[in-house]
C-alpha cells in the first residue's frame, strides 16, 4: 500500500497529492491540533476531547496501539519513571493517565458512566437524588463533588477513597488491554499541579490489569457481560467451598437479576461481582439465564520488629503528627479524626487486621508495639510488607482527607513535606 502525501502550501492550505492521500483526508475530516515534534507534525482531533495538548505541553511520544501494546508502553514510562499526560484514543472513547515518576496520578474518561458520581450510583454508595442534589451544589460552589458528598454525610471519606482506587482500577485496567487505537505522551508545564494524593504504584495497576483480564476472560465463557440475567437452581448452597462475598452474592440473588443490578445491591465493581457469580455458577446454584487467611502464628514464626523496622515505623509517625498538626492548625481536627477512625476500624479494609485496637495518640502517632503484636499474630509470608503496604494506605487516605479539608496551598505544602518526611523511606515502596 502506498503512503498517503499531501502538500501544504505557504498559505497553511492542506491539498492531497494523489487519491490515497484524498482518501485518508476525507475519512478523517475535521478540527484538528497540529502538534510539532522536531521536523515532524502530528495532527490530533481538536473537537471537544482532551486528545490535544494543552498550553505549556510538548509532545514527546506518538503511535499506533496496534505497533506498541498498551501494556508495554505503560510498564517503560514506569520504569523510566516519566512524568506527563498520556492520551489514549480508540473510535470516540478517550482515556487520559496522569503519570507522575512513573506511577498514576489520576486517570480520566470521556464516558459518562466512568463519572466518578455515575460509578459512585453504580456501586451503590450514593442514591441517583442525592448526586443529583450534589452536582447541583457543585454548579454554583467551589467544592468538589466528593467533598459535597463527604459533607454532607452521605458517604464517608474512607468510602470515597475507596472508590477512588477502584475507579482508577477499573478505568486502567480497562484501557490497558485496547488492542487497537492511537495515543499521545505530553510533557507537562513545570508548573502543572498534580493532586495532593500520592500516586498509585504503575507496577502494581499493571499486575492487577493483567490478573483481570486473564480471569475476565474465563467469566465470558458463561457471563458474556453486565446485562447478564442470573437466578438460582433448586441445588443448595454447600456448607464449604464457598467464600463470604460469594454467599453475600448468593443471597442477593432474587428471582432473575442482572449482574449491573447485583453490583449496586452488593457495593462492589462489576469484576468482583462477576467473579463471584462465576463461581457460584461453576458449582452449579446460580445458572445464567437468556478469604482471607485465618489468624495464626506466623510461618516464618513469631514476628518482632528490629532495629530498621523500628525506624520505619518512627518516620511514619512522623508524617502522621505533620499531617495531624496541619490539620488542627486549619481547625479540622474533629471531621478528620472521624475519617481516619472510620478507615482504620472498617471490618471490610483490606488492613484491618494490621490496625485491630490501634488509634492515634493525640500527637498522631500510631502504637508500634501493638502493631508489632497484631503482625505477629497474623499467618502471612511477609509481615513487614504487609505493614508498609498498611502504613502507605493510611498515608494516603489521610492526604485524601486534606484535600477535602484543607484550602488548596495548605494540602500543597503538607504533601511536600510528608513527601520530605517519606524521603526517609530508603528500599521501600512508601509515597
């Protein structure tokens, strides 16, 4: 196949030199960017999509998902630590990753339905009334949608976050497993200012995606998608062999229920809920229609800290009694401390174990030595690591918090210090 030319003349006007050339113009008629890279142009869709570059960005990397899998791409900006805005584009769906040292800041989407407040009605977590009553609010005020939400009691702050992560999950996990499309790496304005959260780690959203697909792929064999149509069979539910959330989904299961239907009633991601009706089919108490370890002493045997893990958990309290302080000096103590209490205590978090009977002290720290007495009781390969993973978590959702709290130059100048404070944290993956 010959390569498309066109000529452009002094006056900036676009003809094609031959019918090829004619025909690729044609198909792609429109308003476009033009985007300079060295003695290279590139023309990016300019109407009403994010795909262009924005004031103060640079192009610095170009193609065909099709010549560079989306998975590869994503896991040598993380390894190269890059930082800037990838756009990502297939038909009229757009996704856009916020990449800040090789980890992901954000990730936005052009779909309605990938909303945060739509995924928030999707889960379950808030009713249609009162995101409506929310982004009405939003229309004429400064806030944000979550901290409407959050302010309003109805959700809370460790359920926000939560849903946060899932969103990001899902939205990446989705977009990396493209196998058609085009994408554009901006660089970005040395002023651009990335959210006050902590990225997420690129190397563990890349595993997650990949584990996803590879078990989405086995659940479309007998549950094609989320307008599937499920009801029981006249089998019971055996006494073994069947985890909590899929006896929690079994029970939600009335008459014939779509699997979309099941996510809101069960507050979970349309992947986990598939999962779970997979498994209920498979043994045959669901049909389609047209845990965690125990508590334990320790594998490796009993757990104590030494002296590095006493001076990681001490750079840790530190950063918990900066955010503390910055926070009682913008006088938001009280709705801050109900978050956090709120996070740690949740029966459903994933750390739950690690923080069982542990509050902060009036300073912010958290106790060592009850934590140390929780890990060890804990059948786990790697309490350590179950602790920095634990101890980042809360980290993060408590620089949430701020930047539902606090004004915006407030939440800048604390994630710049516990960043410092974090600098501390040699060989582990913390913020």
């Amino acid at each position: 196949m010959s390569v498309p030319k066109v000529t452009v003349s002094k006056t900036g006007k676009v003809e094609a030199l031959d019918d090829t050339g004619a025909h690729v113009l044609g198909a792609h008629a429109g308003q476009y960017s033009i985007l300079r890279a060295g003695g290279i142009l590139l023309f990016t869709p300019d109407a009403g999509t994010g795909a262009g570059p924005r004031d103060g960005e640079h192009v610095a990397m170009a193609g065909d998902v099709r010549a560079m899998p989306l998975l590869g791409l994503l896991n040598l900006l993380g390894q190269n630590r890059e930082t800037g805005r990838l756009v990502v584009k297939r038909g009229p769906l757009e996704r856009v990753i916020m990449l800040r040292e090789g980890d992901i800041a954000s990730v936005g989407s052009n779909a309605a339905e990938d909303r945060l407040g739509r995924f928030l009605v999707r889960l379950g977590k808030i009713t249609e009334q009162q995101l409506h009553d929310a982004l009405s609010e939003a229309s004429y005020s400064s806030k944000r949608l979550g901290q409407i939400l959050v302010h309003r009691g109805w959700l809370d702050a460790h359920d926000l976050w939560a849903t946060i992560q899932e969103q990001i999950t899902e939205i990446f996990s989705e977009v990396v497993n493209w196998e058609e499309g085009s994408f554009v790496l901006y660089r970005l304005d040395g002023d651009y200012r990335f959210p006050s959260t902590p990225p997420l780690s690129m190397q563990g959203l890349l595993l997650e995606a990949v584990r996803r697909a590879d078990e989405m792929s086995r659940f479309r064999d007998l549950i094609p998608d989320g307008q599937t149509w499920v009801r029981r069979t006249e089998k019971t539910l055996p006494d073994s062999n069947v985890d909590d959330f899929e006896r929690i989904t079994y029970d939600a299961v009335v008459e014939q229920t779509k699997i979309t239907d099941l996510c809101k009633r069960l507050h979970a991601s349309e992947f986990d809920t598939t999962r779970a009706v997979y498994g209920l089919v498979r043994i045959g108490v669901l049909e389609v229609a047209e845990t965690r370890m125990s508590a334990g002493k320790s594998a490796s045997g009993p757990f104590h800290f030494d002296q590095d893990h006493q001076s990681k958990m001490e750079v840790f309290n530190l950063a918990f009694c900066e955010i503390r302080d910055e926070v009682v000096r913008n006088g938001r103590l009280d709705a801050f401390m109900v978050g956090v209490l709120k996070y740690m205590s949740n029966p459903d978090g994933a750390y739950r174990d690690v923080f069982r009977g542990v509050t902060p002290d009036p300073a912010g720290s958290l106790d060592a030595n009850k934590i140390e007495q929780n890990l060890a009781s804990l059948e786990v390969p790697d309490p350590f690591g179950l602790l920095t993973e634990a101890l980042n978590e809360l980290t993060f959702f408590m620089l949430f918090q701020c930047g539902e709290l606090l004004d915006a130059q407030s939440d800048e100048n604390l994630g710049r210090r516990v960043r410092l404070i974090h600098s501390a944290l040699s060989g582990t993956s913390a913020v």
